[in-house]
C-alpha cells in the first residue's frame, strides 16, 4: 500500500542554518505530496504542495520538490528562524480522499 | 481568516461511554474529513464525507465510529462505546476540493 517515511526527529540549529527534512514515499500511480506543519497548540497548516513530478511548491521561503526518479520530496530551507519551530509533516494523497502522512518532524530552532 | 474549529480541546472520558466530537468546517467547503493521531504514531485517515454521506473510510473506522452532519454547519465523530486504545488527537479537516485539506487544532481524548 501507499505509504510516507520522514527523517526522525528533533532536529536542532541554530538559526539562518539551511535546513533539510527528507521524505521519501510509495505509491501506486503518481500521488500529490504535501508539507504540513504544526505549531505548538495549533492544527495542521498546509505549508506546501506539489502535484505531479518536477513540481516544485514553495512558501514562506520553504521549498520541495517531486522528484519521481528517487520517490521523494524533500523540504528544504535555507535560513531557518526561531518561529520556524515546529513538527513538520510529509503526506501523500493518491485517487482517493485520504491524506497518508509521515510520522512527523520535531525542528527546533535556537538563537 | 477563516478556520475549522474544534470542541472540546480535551475530553476526558471512562471506557464504554459514548463521546462525541465536534467540528465546525469552513463555511463553504463541501468535503469532511476526520483523521488521528495517538501519541508518538502517524496521523491515521479516519473517514471522509461528502454530500451527506461517508465517501471513504478505514480499517480504523469500525462499527464503534460514526459521523454525521446534523445541522449544515457541524460535523460531528461519535465513538458509541470508548476503548483505551481509543486515546488519541483527533483532527477534523475540510476542503473546497479534493487536493486541499485544512486542518482543526484537534481534540485531546483520553479513555480512562
């Protein structure tokens, strides 16, 4: 079945260091990928998202790309803040309704 | 900005009472979706709905699990008899389309 793999956490940086989650996936077809994060106290926000292969979807200075070649989507950073702190979520949706998700990413940024 | 709201934020419940959660959508999405995520696991799809009725849902979802939308605003899980295992986040999301979920801050349920 379609599933999400994620890079554990918590991963830790001092602020402006270039950040990298990895996310890798498995599906039947071609799904559309996502990036949620979550805030403390807060629901999931939709960060970013892409479609189809070599999409990339951009936000707030994030940044994935759908790279079918190595099944993954990447989020990438390049000067990350402290209010970037956060869990951050790969999914995956295929022809039905249902977002897979990844186990989730502690980031934690200090000053 | 308009936002999916959830209530309560935390429900404390025994084993085999009844519980209801609830969830008010963005006004004009059309599709419903409940999902959860026990401590230190994924976040499990649940149930998706659509024009009044259950349009997909999982494994997870059995015969102790329903939803409604009682009145064209809330959107409402019930699980009938509650288990341990039922202790979890439980998140409602909503979406104008299929690709574009957005996401309740969710309800803590812990079953004693």
């Amino acid at each position: 079945g379609n599933s999400v793999t994620q890079m554990e956490g918590p991963v830790t940086l001092s602020e402006e260091a270039f950040l990298t989650i990895n996310c890798t996936y498995t599906a039947t077809g071609y799904p559309s990928l996502f990036w949620y994060v979550q805030y403390p106290g807060e629901g999931l926000q939709l960060l970013l998202k892409a479609t189809k292969a070599d999409d990339k979807g951009s936000n707030k200075g994030f940044e994935a790309t759908y790279r079918k070649e190595t099944t993954s989507f990447h989020l990438e950073k390049g000067s990350v803040q402290v209010s970037d702190s956060a869990v951050y979520f790969c999914a995956s949706r295929g022809n039905t309704d249902k977002l897979i998700f990844g186990t989730g990413t502690r980031l934690q940024v200090f000053p | 900005e308009p936002e999916v709201t959830q209530t309560p934020s935390h429900q404390v419940t025994q084993m085999g009472q009844e519980v209801i959660l609830r969830c008010v959508p963005i006004s004009n999405h059309l599709y419903f979706y409940w999902y959860r995520q026990i401590l230190g696991q994924k976040v499990e799809f649940l149930v998706s709905f659509y024009n009044n009725e259950i349009s997909e849902k999982s494994e997870i979802f059995d015969d102790q699990f329903s939803v409604e939308r009682p009145d064209g605003s809330n959107f409402t899980l019930k699980i009938r008899s509650t288990k341990l295992e039922d202790s979890a986040m439980y998140f409602c999301a909503s979406s104008v389309v299929r690709n574009e979920q957005f996401f309740g801050p969710g309800t803590r349920l812990t079953v004693l």
